[in-house]
C-alpha cells in the first residue's frame, strides 16, 4: 500500500541545509496498521508530508496507494486521508457544513456528501454537535470530527499525524478503539506517527523507529523489545549464589547480578525462559520465594539504539 | 469542466464565511462610505476649478471611489488566507484532489462578489447625493472595477502565501495599496498635480484605470483613455491571476 525507497527531503533554511529525512524505505502492506516512532524533530513529520503530497522529495521514490508520488499527485491524493496534528476545520464552520464540503472536494455530489457526513457523525458519536461551530467542541470530540473529514472519501490509506497528542487518557483509549475499530470494519491501512511509546505499543501491529531522518529499527513493538536487550527477570531466593549460577546457564543469559537475596539477568525471552529456569532450580534444590518477568519498553529499545531517551528532545 | 467545478466548490467555502457574517461586508463598506459622505462634499465644490476635469464633481469622485474600494477591499484578500493557515484549513485542503488553480479561482470569486456587492451600494448611494451618469457607462464602469478587484486579491493571496511570516502582511499590504492609491488619481484628480507626480502615477498601472473609469461614467465607451485603461486591467488581471496560481502550485507554509 505503501512502498518507498531513499525518500530524502533537504531544508534550506538561513543557518544552511537542514537534512530533515535522509534516505527512508517504507513497505507496508494493506490493512496495516504502522506507527512511526521517534523524538521531535527526528523526521516523522516530514515524512509524512512526503507521502501526503503536501512536500515534494529532494530524493528518491514513493508509490502511495497505487500511485507514484511524483508522476501522480492528484492519484495519491484521491486514495488517501490525512489527518494534520493540529487538524483542519474552520473554527466558526459548523460540524455538518465542513464535513459536507469536504466530502464534496473528494467530488461526491451534493445528496451523497449530506448522507456520509451523516454516516460518519453517527460513527463518531458527532449527531447531536453536527450544528455547532467546531470551535465549540472539547478536545477529543474535535479530534473525532478530525478523523471523520479524513474518511469522507473512504482513502485506502489514513495518514494521522501525532493522532493522540494534547487529549486526555479517556480521550486518547476512545480514539485507539475507533483507529482498531477502522482497520478491522473497513480494512483501511493507517499509517500514524507518535512520539507516545504506549501509544506505539498498544495501537501498532508494526513501529518504524526513526531517529535524525533515518529509520533505525522497525518490527512488531514485542520483537523489538526482544531484539534489542531481551527481558529482566529477577528472582528471589535464601540460595542466591546458587541460584544465579543456574540462571547463567540458561541459553542466552547474560548480566548476571546478585544483591542481597535478589539475583538479576536479562534473557533474549523471559517468558519461554522461565520454564527452564524453573525445572533446573528445582533440579539443583534450589528454593525461590519469588520471580518476576520484566518486558522492556519501547524507550529501552530508543535508548539501547539511540543512546538517547525518547523523551529528550 | 473539473476546474470550474472545483472553483465552485472553493468559492461555495469561502463564501459561506460572508453568509454567515453579513456584517462583514458593510463594515468592508464604511471607508468608502465615509469617504462619499465627509469628502466628496469638499472635492464637488472644485469642479469648475482650473484644471479640473470635465464633468460634475461626483462624476469624478465616484469612479476614483470604485478603484479605491477594489484597493481597499480586495488588496486586502490576503488577510483572509491567514486564519486559514493557522487552523490547517489551507493544508487539509491541500491534500484534496481539488485542482490548485480552483483553490485560487474560488477564493477570488469570493472576493469578486464581495466587491460587486459592495460597488452596486457605492455607486446607488452616488446617486442618492447627486451623481448623474449614463448608465452604460456606469455598468462598464462597474464591469472595468470587477476585474481590477480580481486581479488584486489574486496579488494580494499571492503576497500573503509568499511573505516569510504572516506579520508582514499588514505592514507590506497596507504600504503597497497606500502607494498605489495615492499615485493613481482615484482621491484628488492628478490634473491637479506636479509634472514629477504626474510622471510617477503613469508608472501605476492604477491611474489607468482610474482615468478608464472616469472616461466611462462621462458616458465616453470608445476613447484613448478606455481602451488604455481597459487593456492595462486585463494585462493585470492575466499577469495578477498567473502569479496566483503558480502561487497556490508551489509548496507553501
């Protein structure tokens, strides 16, 4: 659906040439759902704007939807919906007027615009705001009416830029649900950026990590956690010592740690580990009191990558 | 024909702003007004005055009113862009399969209806304080006033879309329809002016018009000065519309 090679875009600001992407290569497939995952600045944004037809490439290639970017512009953005971070509709429109007019930029005839804003309101639990001036609206149902004027035409692709950012958590698990619910009723590929880990991680069944224009690591959330410094288990048991040198046996085992009544490792796999670990502790009579599995998060995975947390800017 | 259908649809949006605001457009109204009211009293006592063109004072202060609210009003266009930049409306429709030149063509046809609104009121209030013209002239008059209004606000998105920062606009729009009111005659009639002032308002494509539009409301439709002022209209309407539209094809912020 999505199918990019070397895509580069250069800056010529005062201070010079700012290389803002350099040199990214996107497939994702149909029905997709991709997170874009890196610091401020790092490039998503202007990626996204590449593939949106809103920033022309200095370099390299995209085929949006079936359409080359370059020789097809107007063909991208016929199948695609792009939801900006800070949305799109004039404050003093009513809900029903933009959504109208929208659907009839994607060329629906005036009857047919009326009945899908109808539709996607009633998707988006918008009915009874759809006379209101959109500057009335709280942050999350803005955020849905942003959502609805980027299906109006039904895009085979659904760009959304920072799709959660500034909305508080019910807000934020309320549009995840309808994101899933869009995949899964329409089969539409969505292609999101966020600098949220928890977002990439619960939301995406792909992350692309970029960091300084380029993609650094890409994967389902769980193999990139694996990937990069496996999990942590601790365990705790009066027989320490002897406990750790079970565990640094095991396959794949390494950092290795006693303090106290606590022994530390880190495995490529906690879960498939432990099994093992248990049986041979019990062969060596050793006792636990307890043990605890610790998957990484996304920002271990930037930081081990990077060197740098997510979170800094 | 996609182009006009899209123009249509960017015009219908823009517009529905004025519906919904009325207001707008008599305040977009009061300078003109106020003019007609609290200083063409003064210029009508001239007429006769040596040096003073022919015909009655508001046959020649009410076209000079006409360019100055197409200066005014459409000049100004550009202001309407900026919220839309700010909001992500101009973006989000960028991402449309709306033709680019539409997205300048409607949000001209906007101003353009705005403008002839306004000028039908102007010219009926001329009448109420005494202006007598023929009529073909005045219609013309009117037509020649549209098309420089078009051609303006096309230069005036064009400025407001390439200006570094939106800050610039008011100072760089304000000082530019400034230079180009003063030098085209549509306040005191340049007959009245030095030889070097003369020499610089015939620089301004403006004063043409001006000179068009006074020649018209005599009831003078085939004269040197209609056909000069007719022909520079169009050649800024072609020129004003091209840089617009090459405007809205480039990327912009």
């Amino acid at each position: 659906m999505i199918k990019a090679r070397a895509l580069a875009r250069r800056f010529d600001t005062p201070a010079g040439p700012v290389e803002a992407v350099r040199g990214v290569d996107l497939d994702i497939a149909a029905g997709e759902l991709v997170g874009f995952l890196g610091p401020n600045g790092a490039g998503k944004t202007t990626t996204l704007r590449m593939l949106t037809t809103l920033l022309r490439p200095t370099q390299g290639s995209a085929v949006v939807a079936g359409c080359d970017l370059r020789a097809d512009p107007v063909g991208v953005r016929r199948r695609i919906g792009y939801v900006a971070q800070g949305g799109g509709t004039g404050p003093d429109y009513p809900v029903d007027t933009e959504l109208r007019m929208q659907a009839r930029f994607y060329g629906l005839p005036p009857a047919q615009a009326a009945s899908r804003a109808a539709e996607l309101a009633e998707w988006f639990d918008l009915t009874d705001l759809m006379a209101l001036p959109t500057a009335a609206l709280s942050g999350g149902q803005r955020r849905r009416l942003d959502l609805a004027m980027g299906l109006v035409h039904r895009p085979a692709v659904l760009f959304l830029d920072e799709p959660t950012a500034g909305l508080d958590p019910h807000s934020r698990a309320n549009l995840w649900e309808r994101i899933r619910d869009l995949r899964a009723d329409l089969g539409t590929t969505v292609f999101l950026t966020t600098h949220y880990l928890d977002e990439a991680d619960v939301l995406c069944d792909r992350v692309l990590v970029i960091d300084q224009g380029r993609i650094v690591a890409q994967g389902s959330p769980d193999d990139l956690k694996r990937q990069v410094s496996g999990d942590t288990v601790v365990l705790t048991s009066a027989q320490a010592a002897a406990a750790a040198e079970v565990a640094g046996r095991l396959p794949g085992a390494h950092q290795v740690s006693v303090a106290d009544t606590a022994v530390r490792f880190h495995v490529p796999a906690g879960d498939t580990a432990l099994p093992t670990l248990l049986r041979e502790l019990d062969q060596a009579e050793v006792e636990l009191t307890s043990v605890q599995v610790h998957r990484p998060t996304l920002d271990d995975v930037f930081r081990a990558l990077t060197g740098r947390s997510l979170g800094q800017d | 024909m996609r182009l006009v259908s899209d123009t249509w649809l960017v015009f219908l949006r823009s517009i529905n702003q004025v519906i919904r605001n009325p207001l707008s457009i008599l305040i977009g109204m009061a300078q003109p007004a106020l003019y007609l009211v609290l200083f063409g009293p003064m210029l009508t006592s001239l007429a006769g005055v040596a040096g003073f063109p022919a015909g009655s004072g508001w046959q020649v202060y009410v076209p000079g009113l006409l360019v100055q609210l197409a200066l005014m009003g459409s000049g100004m266009a550009g202001f309407t862009v900026l919220p839309d930049i700010h909001t992500g409306v101009a973006e989000r429709i960028r991402v449309t399969p709306l033709s680019r030149s539409a997205l300048l063509l409607g949000r001209v046809g906007q101003q353009v209806a705005v403008f002839t609104a306004q000028a039908v009121v102007l010219v009926l209030a001329g009448v109420l304080f005494g202006l007598r013209a023929p009529v073909g002239g005045v219609l013309l008059g009117v037509l020649l006033a549209v098309l420089l209004s078009s051609a303006l606000a096309a230069a005036s998105f064009s400025i407001a879309l390439r200006l570094p920062n939106e800050y610039l606009f008011a100072p760089v729009s304000t000082l530019l329809t400034l230079l180009l009111l003063l030098l085209s005659g549509a306040l005191l009639p340049l007959d009245l002016a030095p030889g070097w002032l003369r020499a610089l308002a015939a620089a301004n494509p403006v004063s043409h018009v001006v000179d068009a539009e006074r020649a018209l409301f005599l009831g003078h439709l085939v004269s040197s000065r209609t056909l000069v002022g007719t022909l520079v209209t169009v050649a800024l309407v072609a020129l004003c519309w091209l840089w617009g539209i090459r405007t809205f094809r480039r990327e912009h912020r």
